[in-house]
C-alpha cells in the first residue's frame, strides 16, 4: 500500500467515525422531527375539533333563533287570517245594515269606500 492509499483509508475512516459520530445526533433530530409532526397533527385535530364545536353549537343557536322565528311568522299568518276573517265578517254586518237602511226608505248618512264600491257592484 503506497502513502496516498494509507491516508486516503485514513481520510475515508475519518469520514466515517464522523459519520457514525453523528448518528445519534442526527437520528435525535428526525426523532424529533417525527414527534413535532405527530404533535402538530394533533395540535390540528384538536383545533379542528374545537371550531367544529364551536361551529356547531353556533348553528344550534341559529337554528334555535329559527325556529323561534318561524313561530312568530306562523301566529302572524294565523292572526292577518283571522283579521281578513274578521273584516269580511264586519263589511258583510255593514252592507245588511245598509241595506236595512236603505229599505226603510233612508240613506246612510255614511258609508265606507270599500262598502260602497262593493254595493255599487251588487
């Protein structure tokens, strides 16, 4: 073996002492890397868990909101029927007591628009 191939081994070994050196080193490092990305993936999982529910407790509250209006559009709807009802019912009572007027000979000394239009039609 000449000189150069004796301190080429050596430099090579060196090399590789340095490498083996470093193993440890290095292998603490990518366990490390590993179990911040586990953490992190976690860290994810749980923020993604938190805005889920928080997600869903706002839509519950929506919903609630919701629901509490659809009632309060229901017994609107309910009470303009029973209004329209109501009115019908009145201008009907209007138009006989009109007409009873009207039939002793007399006229009303007030009629309302929509009582006369209508008796107008009739």
């Amino acid at each position: 073996m000449s000189g150069k191939d004796g301190e080429a081994m050596e430099n090579n070994l060196a090399i590789w002492i340095a490498i083996i050196g470093s193993l440890p080193g290095l292998s603490a490092i990518i366990i490390q890397i590993v179990r911040s990305k586990k953490e992190n993936k976690k860290i994810d999982a749980d923020i993604t868990i938190k805005i889920t529910e928080a997600a869903s407790k706002m839509l519950d509250q929506l919903q609630e909101q919701i629901d509490k209006l659809d009632k309060k559009v229901h017994d609107l709807e309910i009470g303009a029927l029973c209004n329209k009802r109501e009115i019908v019912r009145l201008i009907s009572g209007i138009n006989r007591l009109i007409a009873q007027i009207r039939k002793l000979g007399e006229e009303p000394v007030w009629t309302p628009d929509m009582v006369e239009e209508e008796d107008k039609i009739t």
